[in-house]
C-alpha cells in the first residue's frame, strides 16, 4: 500500500497541473483540436492556454502547428505517442494511490 501512495511523489508534475491536465485530458479525446476549442471548453484566458501548452510543447507532450485559413491564423494542437503514454502513466498512478488509500 505505502508504495503506491510514495510513487505520488514521482507524477509528472508537467501534466499535474491543473489547466494542462485540462488540456492533455482534452487531448486525448480528439486527434485535433485548434486553438479556439481548447480556449472556449477550458475556461482559461488566451495568455494563459498558450503559456500552458508552450509548457506542454517544451515537455514533448503536445505538437502544435500554425497556420492560416484564409487569412486568419490556425493554431492546432495534438497530443503526441508521449504525451498518450505520460497520461496513461499518469492515471495508473493516481488510481493506484487512490484506491491504496481507501479501505475497505
């Protein structure tokens, strides 16, 4: 039991946070999405969405891709293989320390 609750000491504290577990989470559900879904589902302002997947970005965990439609700038993002295996890592964890701390 202890050791499951002790391995919460090694999560990623990358995905941990709150808004980027946000992101990641939402993510992980679509192959895609731009920019725009990830600000008006999130409720986190412009500036802050984009520092958070700059984070996610640096760390590996999500590809983003700039372009243009028509004139007007397209930022889409995707999680990528390791961003998918940080987050499944992630659960793992938490549901293990979880489920260690309940009795029965």
């Amino acid at each position: 039991m202890s050791a499951n609750i002790q391995r919460l000491a090694e999560i990623d504290r990358v995905i941990h946070e709150p808004a980027r577990l946000m992101i990641v989470a939402l993510l992980a559900a679509v192959k895609e999405a731009d920019f725009q879904y990830l600000h008006t589902t999130t409720g986190l302002t412009k500036g802050n969405l984009s520092v958070h997947l700059s984070k996610l970005e640096e760390a590996g965990y999500v590809a983003i891709e700039k372009t243009f439609r028509g004139k007007y700038p397209l930022t889409m993002c995707r999680l990528t293989e390791q961003g998918r295996a940080v987050l499944e890592d992630y659960r793992k964890t938490m549901r293990s320390a979880l489920k260690a701390g309940t009795r029965d």
